[in-house]
C-alpha cells in the first residue's frame, strides 16, 4: 500500500522570520551577539570587574607625583588600592600616561637602584587585596560550589621573559601561581590567566580580606618565596616567585607598566569594563580619602561653633560611607577664623564621618588650611 502526504507550499524566509518572534528582541540580538561581551552587553549583566581602579585612573594620594620614597617590605600605594613593594635595591611608583589604546592610565613600577646579581633573599611585586563583600559569588569557600575566575590586565616592561601572579588567602595559608611571558621590551602585551576554585582554605565574606593578587617582579633564589607548584592552589601561602624569573632589576631605569585589571567570573575574559571616572572614584573612596583639594590654600573645610568659649567643635559627614572606622590623620596646620589661630587635633571618627576639636577660644567660625599641601586623611584600606 503507498501513502502519499501532500503539503502546502510555503516561503521558507517567512517561516525562518516566524521563529525569531518567540524569543523577543532582546532575544534576537543575543543569538546574533559574536562575542562574550557583545552577549553581556545584551543582557544587562551588570558589573563584573571584582578590581576596583583596574584602569589606574584614580590616585588620591600622589596624583601624577612619584611615591614619597621608595618602596620596602611594607609598602607604598602607587595609585589608589595597588601598592607596590621591594626589599634590596631601589624602586618607586606612578601614575603614568603610557597606556594602550582604549585606557588613559597606567600604574608604572621603576627601578632607581639596580640590584643585579639579584639579592638572593630579595623580592619585589605589586599587590592588591580583594574586600570580602566583593567576592562572596565566587563561592570560595565551599568545596563543591567554588567558581573559577579570570584575570586579565595590560602589561609594558623593559625586560622581556617570565613574571608571575599569586592568589593567596587571607591567612596565608593557600597560595595560586601562574607564569607569563613578556615576549617584547616596551610593547604593551594582554595577558590572562585563569583561576581554578580552591579546594581548602578560609576566605573573607564581610568587610575583612577574601583574597589578594600579587604580580611578582622579581624574586631571589633565597627567599623561600618561589614555587614549582604552577596552576593549582598548594597549602603555603607565602610563595610570592617562580623560577627563571626575568631581571627586572639588573639595571636602573627599567619599567613595568600595568593597567586594564579585570577579575570575573568564569572561564572567558570579556572586554575590560570602563566605568565613569566618578564610579570608580567614589568605590576608591570606600577605603582611603582624603579631606582638602591640595589646590589652594584657605580652603573652607570644616564649620564649627563654640562651647563655652573653650574650644571650637567641627564635624562634616564623609561622602561615601568608609569600610572600616578608619584611622583619622592631620597632615599641616588648620586655623580658626576670627582667632586665627592654630588648633590640636582632637578627633572623633566613625565611618560615615568626623568631627574634630581644636584648643582655641572663640565664637562660631570655619577651620581652614594654611596652604595648599595641607588636608585631613581617613585610612580604611585592608
């Protein structure tokens, strides 16, 4: 027996046409998007960048100025939330205009001191430190839910061959390392590297510490600090270096430049994300600002007023609540108006503002500063 089914005819295009409708507009463009980023973009994801200032566009406390001083073991703020370190020889750090195309900024690392043959017990890097808050989605702490993350950055040295990045958590006592190359001197390089979730170990959840990254520059064969144990995570956290590192310090005036970090979620980098300058300043500000422009001298700061004629109290609240209560510091003199006089800082500080006394008599009036290189600090950084 034959059976024979006869079709209507129909226009393929309308039909292919009738299937995109279901799925919305939206819809369309993701199935049409040809990268990662063009399907986050799409979608509205949000932000994804785990750094804060990748872009080196933020620095508070140097401006465009060489760090005062240099770098040692513990540290100096480069631009806001990286820090650079050394031990042997001499190095210091600036915010640099030497970016690749797409960035304004970058972080620049320079040696002032060679240090060749390396000290055997010396070590150099810089150093970031990822808040609790930001990174609880990453699951780090739960064996079986941990989620793998990928960093990505822009990177420009002198000296060619291999560096390193370090994962460690915060009580050092699991450490990630991974190698990469720098294949040309002075040309600007993108490199990424991949995180696999850890299987042991305590991260930060709250306001503490999750985790922190290092980028080693050179590490002497010494320090205790180098490892063999590449691309998984080993119970040591204080391995800073691996073997065969380049000699970044072997000659003065070197330089690594750096800028575009970005850790995310997952296996695929996407594009760096670029977010308004007032962004990324206000998240900076959460653990480090500074209360005086530096522009001009008798800048209006604080207004006061008198009680019983023994001192006068002022007080302002900060623009962006702080991590922490943070440490209050007063860098110059401050005057009273109408008594002119100079006062002793007494302060009261609490993370979404400060007041401070000064030791004066008078009436109701406003504390200034003397000069232009004369503020208020408050300090939460981790």
């Amino acid at each position: 027996m034959t059976v024979r089914v006869n079709k209507p005819e129909f226009n393929l295009r309308e039909k292919l046409t009738e299937l995109e409708r279901p799925i919305g507009l939206k819809g369309s463009e993701l199935m049409r998007a040809e990268t990662t980023q063009e399907a986050r973009d799409f979608i509205g994801a949000g932000r994804k960048n785990l750094v804060i200032n990748g872009d080196m566009r933020v620095s508070q406390r140097n401006g465009d100025n060489y760090t005062v001083g240099n770098f040692g073991s513990s540290g100096l703020f480069i631009v806001d939330r990286f820090r650079g370190y050394n031990t042997n020889g001499v190095a210091r750090g600036v915010q640099s205009t030497n970016s690749p195309f797409g960035f304004s900024h970058s972080l620049k690392y320079e040696v002032t001191t060679a240090n060749s043959p390396r000290t055997s017990t010396a070590w150099s890097g810089i150093y970031y430190i990822i808040e609790g808050y930001d990174a609880t989605h990453l699951k780090w702490n739960s064996v079986s839910a941990g989620k793998p993350a990928i960093l990505s950055f822009w990177v420009r040295s002198s000296v060619v061959g291999k560096y390193s990045v370090h994962v460690r958590d915060p009580g050092a006592t699991r450490s990630f390392a991974v190698p990469y190359f720098i294949n040309e001197p002075d040309i600007w390089e993108h490199k990424k590297i991949t995180i696999i979730p850890p299987n042991s170990g305590t991260f930060g959840t709250s306001n503490d510490m999750a985790f922190s990254l290092f980028w080693s520059l050179e590490m002497g064969s010494n320090t205790g600090h180098n490892t063999t144990s590449l691309g998984y995570w080993e119970t040591n956290g204080n391995k800073f270096g691996v073997e065969g590192m380049a000699p970044f310090f072997s000659t003065a005036g070197n330089a690594f430049y750096m800028t575009g970090v970005q850790l995310e979620v997952g296996k695929n980098a996407t594009e760096f994300e670029h977010c308004s300058y007032g962004e990324e300043l206000a998240l900076c500000k959460r653990y480090y600002q500074r209360m005086g422009d530096g522009s001009a001298s008798n800048e209006i700061t604080l207004g006061g007023y008198s009680v019983s004629g023994i001192g006068i109290y002022h007080s302002i609240s900060l623009p962006v609540e702080m991590r922490v209560v943070p440490t209050l510091s007063q860098v110059g003199t401050f005057y009273t108006v109408r008594t002119n006089q100079p006062g002793s800082l007494n302060g009261h500080v609490g993370r979404k503002g400060f007041g401070v006394a000064h030791t004066t008599t008078g009436t109701g009036s406003f504390l200034i500063a003397s000069s232009a290189s004369n503020y208020f600090v408050l300090d939460a950084e981790l």
